[in-house]
C-alpha cells in the first residue's frame, strides 16, 4: 500500500519523493494496477508539459521585454529542469556543452592541457584531453571531475560521457575512484575511450 505523504516544497525532496513512489508502483502485485498508474503519471506529465509550452511561447512574444524573466527561470534548478525534460530550454544542448568547456578550458590550460568536443551524437558527447603538463599535480580524474561538474551545471541532460586523453582509465559506474597520479611533466598518453553515464537530470543546479 502506497503510505501518504505531506507535501513538500524543496526540489530535492520532491524528486526523492517522485522516485520511492516510482519503486512502489513497479512493485505493485497487480499489472492492471501498474499500468494505470503509468498512464495517470505520463498524462500529468503532458498536462503540465503543455502548460509550460505556452507559458514559454508567451514569454517568447514578449520578445526583449521579458528575456529577464527567462533568464530567471533558466537559472532556477527545478524549472530548468522542467525545461530540459520538454526540450523547451532556450539554449540547444551543443551551445550548452561548448559553454560547459569554456568555463573549464583556463583551468585546463593552466596544467598545460586542453579540451575539445569531437562530436555530440544522440546526446553522447565525446571529448578529447589533448596536451601536456610541466609539474603540475592534476591527474586524469580530476580534470575529468572539473568537466563532469561543469557539464552537470550546463547540461544535465547529456545522456553520455566518452573522453579520451591521458594517464589512466575512466573508472566503471560504481566502481570506487582510483588515486590521482600527478602527471609529471611529460606528454599525456593516450587512453581508449571509455563511456560512463552521467547523473539524470535534477532538480537543483549542481554544487
């Protein structure tokens, strides 16, 4: 039986919310009962869905007077999020992962390094690390860190990471992070691709 709760108005309590009664509705005896409970949860989603469209297509006709306000809403973790789900954002998911490297690139030039995106296919981005470091202390992972975290800020909704570049493998999901090694000061080898999800998206913009 499926417990009530009161509602609650931070973002994260409502996903956490969202998701145990997700679980509890796949563990429902009853295929019937599942099924009906998808349908209900997929038409408040278009519901709301729809209603989030106008209001973007009637901030959109303001035009310049109301880009404040969607600057606003775009900055907001929960509606942005929102946003993403409905493919409604204002900004497309190349622009954004561009923007997500630009914030990260003078951190990596500083260790004597560089990124690029080769290519960004069915929202899998495939970056390289290219260059070297002169007695830095950065390893592989924590520049990748640095760009995982700009690209949970500026695009959450990617729905893949693949990186090539230098010193060790990406660690498998789940699997625990293995000791930064410092790089040295000499040329980054190079490593095979390795593909690892990034988190879904949230409803709160990443730390």
């Amino acid at each position: 039986m499926i417990e009530p709760h009161p509602p609650v108005a931070d973002p994260q309590l409502l996903l956490e919310r969202v998701q145990q009664l997700s679980e509890q509705v796949d563990e429902l005896p009853d295929p019937r009962a599942r099924e009906l409970a998808a349908e209900l949860a997929a038409a408040v989603i278009a519901m709301y869905g729809d209603g989030l469209e106008r209001i973007v297509a009637a901030i959109d006709e303001s035009g310049q007077a109301a880009a404040p306000i969607m600057a606003r809403l775009t900055e907001d973790g929960a509606v942005s999020s929102l946003l993403l789900i409905h493919d409604l954002y204002p900004v497309d998911l190349h622009e954004r992962v561009l923007e997500a490297l630009d914030t990260v690139r003078p951190y990596m030039e500083s260790h004597g390094g560089n990124v690029e995106l080769v290519s960004l296919d069915d929202g899998v981005a495939r970056l390289a690390l290219q260059g070297s470091c002169n007695g830095c202390s950065a390893s592989r992972a924590t520049l990748e860190q640095a760009i995982e975290q700009a690209l949970a800020e500026h695009a959450p909704d990617l729905a893949g990471l693949e990186v090539t570049g230098v010193v060790d493998a990406i660690p498998a999901p789940g699997a625990p992070a293995p000791t930064p090694a410092p790089l040295g000061g000499c040329e980054l080898p190079m490593a095979p691709p390795q593909a690892f999800e990034l988190p879904m998206v949230q409803s709160s913009p990443a730390p």
